[in-house]
C-alpha cells in the first residue's frame, strides 16, 4: 500500500475575530461531513453485519432453520443488487423480507436503507417521506426488541443504525441539531453492540470508516502526527474487515477507494477502484469515486501524455456513469448536472478552454434552471439544498477558471 499523505493545518483569519469565526466554519463543515460519511460507514457496516441474523428472532451467525435461511438469502440477495446498480430489485427484495417476519424491524431497515442509497448515490430527493417512514418504523420495533430483553445485541445494532440513517438525512438538508442528536444516539447503542457481543466483528468496518473522516477533520485541533496516526488506523480496520469479513468484503473496498481518494491516494486508488468496476460495472457509488481520482491524478501529472491519459480516463468514466443515470429510473436532472460538470473539469486540465468552457456554462444554465424548479417553484419533494450549493458553487469556479485561460 502507498503511503498516506496528511494534511497540515489550514491558514486562517489574520485576526482573532476571524480566527474564532473561521473555526466555526470549519467545524460545522466537519461536523456535516463526518456526520455525512461516517453514518453511511457505521449503516453499510450495519447492514452487511444484519445478514449474519439477529438473536431475538433466531438469526444467528450460521442461519439453520428455514425461516432464517430464506431471511439471510434475501438480505445477501438484496445486497448483491445494490452493487450491481439494481436499486429497484434490492428495495423489492427488502420489503419480502416482512412477508416472512412481520413484527421485525429488518425489512424496515433494509428498505430505508436501499432508499438512503438511491438518495445519495443517483442525487435523488424524491423519496423522503417514504425513507422517514420506513426508517421510523424500524426505529420503533428496534426499541420494542430492547424492551423484551436489554441484551439483545442485534436490536441495538437495527437501532443504532437506524438513528445513524435519519442523522445523515437530516446532514444533507442542513439540519444539523438533529442529525448530531441522531448521531450521538446511533454511536451510543452501536457501541452498545461490542460490548454485548463481541463476536460482531464487522462493526470494524464502521469503526474504521467512523475513525478515518474523523481524523481527515481533526486538523484544525490535532497535530499532523496524531492525525497520520488515526488515519492509518482506520486503513488498518477496513483493510481487516476487507480481508476477513464474510459480508464487509466490498463494503470496506469500497470505504478504502472512498477514503484513499479524499486523502489523494490516487494511484491506490485508482488500482482498487478499477478492480471493483471490473467486477460490478454498474456499482455508481464507486464509479463516482473512481472519476474523481483520474481527475486528481490527471491534475499532479507533470508528463503531458500521461496526463491527457488520466483525463481520457475520467471522461470514459463519467460518460459510463451518463450511460447508467440514461438507463435508470432513478436519475434526476442534479446527477447529470455533476456529471456534465467533472467532464468539463476533467477537459479545462489540459488547457482545453475551447470545448470546456461552452459545456460548463451550459451546465450552470441548466443548474440554475433546476434550482428554480426544484427549490423555487417546488416541482420536486424537499431537494438537496446543500448539495445544491455545493455543486453551484465547484460550477462557478470552474468557469471563472475558463474565462480566465
């Protein structure tokens, strides 16, 4: 494995009023992204670790009855859609799971859970209610579990997790009160979880996720040795969980491509990134990833000919992510909006001003016209405002970069 590069602390505000101000920003801006990605490791751990079963309703870590079995199929089969980019099939999958054990939070859990993914992966806004529905369902009969018996390890995790998917919900509206309320409830009863049974070891994948944007943030307080330190231990835990794991397997490939390519560990990155597209070409939560590091790799290159190789790259990429959003249901006009822009981006590397620029301002008009529609006008159910701005604000800078050449 490469080794890691860390960060060193930020300049900020000259004066102690700016100071105090900008460390403000700072840390809301990494409490939302810890909150963010560091949910979604603690829930895809949770989720992988679900097929192992839970005690309460018999499901254990080698399922024998017929009840278990067929359950433990059906979440091992709900999952493998996931990867293969069948979004539809694995929500379907998921909600048979209640024909089978009506009085379970599993299906809930497993149906908000294919729900968050959609959201997140196809930048999807429309199945809000829905998710709160289904996620607070799963909350509730998680805590009817606990209520019959306070031991029950499988209830916690269901719970925990359960409050980690409304917390990072919550963290994409804004609304951070709550999803750091929720997230502080999700770590406290998947801490639980160890403790009660230590057998669980795939919370390791979410321990590592958790660890890893934890210390990428906690630069503004730490010194680089003790983030370097927290880095590599979080590598170590989903490097583990990758090996060992009997359902983190790829869960934990795809957290280290995630990870090594906001730590610009791109030739790493790069070479697992293309190992999962190999065998799950349509996996788009790692297809995004995978762009994002050609880009990044294209940027250091200082060889002419293997930078335009990286851009070819990452435009072949995005231009299979445009393939996959033109055959899905689920695509809206924000996932192509991202990807008319890491297009235009990966083209402005090489100078290409002439074919960019047009590309670009085109994508801010249709996002500006999308942000009147969907937010303004209210023609879709409670879109991502702060992915809205975010996407917004990488656009005008791109094309001030263009103008500029």
């Amino acid at each position: 494995m490469k080794k890691y590069k860390f960060y060193k602390k930020p300049s900020i505000g000259s004066s102690a009023g700016y100071q105090i101000l900008d460390k403000a920003i700072l840390s809301l801006y990494r409490a939302r992204r810890i909150l963010l990605v560091a949910a979604r490791g603690i829930l895809l751990a949770v989720v992988i670790s679900m097929a192992f079963g839970s005690h309460a309703f018999a499901y254990d870590l080698n399922p024998e009855t017929d009840k278990e079995k067929k359950i433990d199929m059906l979440i091992l089969e709900g999952l493998d859609y996931i990867h293969k980019g069948e979004y539809g099939e694995s929500y379907k999958t998921f909600f048979g799971i209640r024909e089978i054990d009506s009085e379970s939070p599993v299906s809930y859990f497993y149906t908000s859970a294919a729900l968050l993914w959609i959201m997140t992966d196809y930048r999807n806004f429309y199945y809000v209610e829905e998710f709160n529905a289904e996620v607070a369902e799963s909350i509730e009969r998680s805590k009817a579990l606990i209520e019959k018996n306070k031991d029950d390890a499988w209830a916690f995790f269901y719970l925990g997790a359960s409050y980690g998917f409304r917390g990072l919900k919550s963290a994409k509206y804004g609304q951070y009160i709550k999803a750091f309320t929720d997230g502080l409830r999700g770590l406290n009863r998947i801490n639980k979880v160890g403790k009660l049974n230590p057998a669980i070891t795939d919370v390791l994948y979410a321990t590592g996720s958790y660890n890893f944007w934890k210390a990428h943030f906690s630069y503004v307080y730490l010194d680089e040795n003790a983030v370097k330190e927290k880095i590599l231990k979080s590598f170590s835990l989903l490097e583990h969980s990758a090996k060992e794991g009997k359902y983190t397997t790829l869960e934990s490939e795809a957290a280290l491509l995630n990870f090594s390519t906001e730590s610009e560990q791109y030739d790493y990155a790069i070479t697992l990134g293309e190992d999962i597209i190999s065998r799950y070409p349509k996996y788009i939560y790692c297809l995004w990833y995978l762009g994002r590091s050609y880009i990044g790799k294209a940027k250091l290159e200082k060889n002419d000919a293997m930078q335009e190789f990286y851009v070819d790259k990452a435009i072949k990429n995005f231009n299979n992510i445009l393939a996959i959003l033109e055959d899905s249901q689920y695509a809206t006009p924000f996932s192509f909006l991202e990807v008319a822009y890491y297009i235009a981006y990966a083209k402005s590397i090489l100078k290409q001003a002439s074919p960019a620029l047009p590309l670009a301002s085109k994508s801010f008009k249709d996002l500006e016209q999308v942000y009147l529609d969907y937010v303004v006008n209210k023609k879709a159910y409670n879109a991502d405002i702060v992915y809205i701005k975010d996407i917004e604000n990488d656009m005008k800078k791109l094309l001030a970069t263009l103008k500029n050449e």
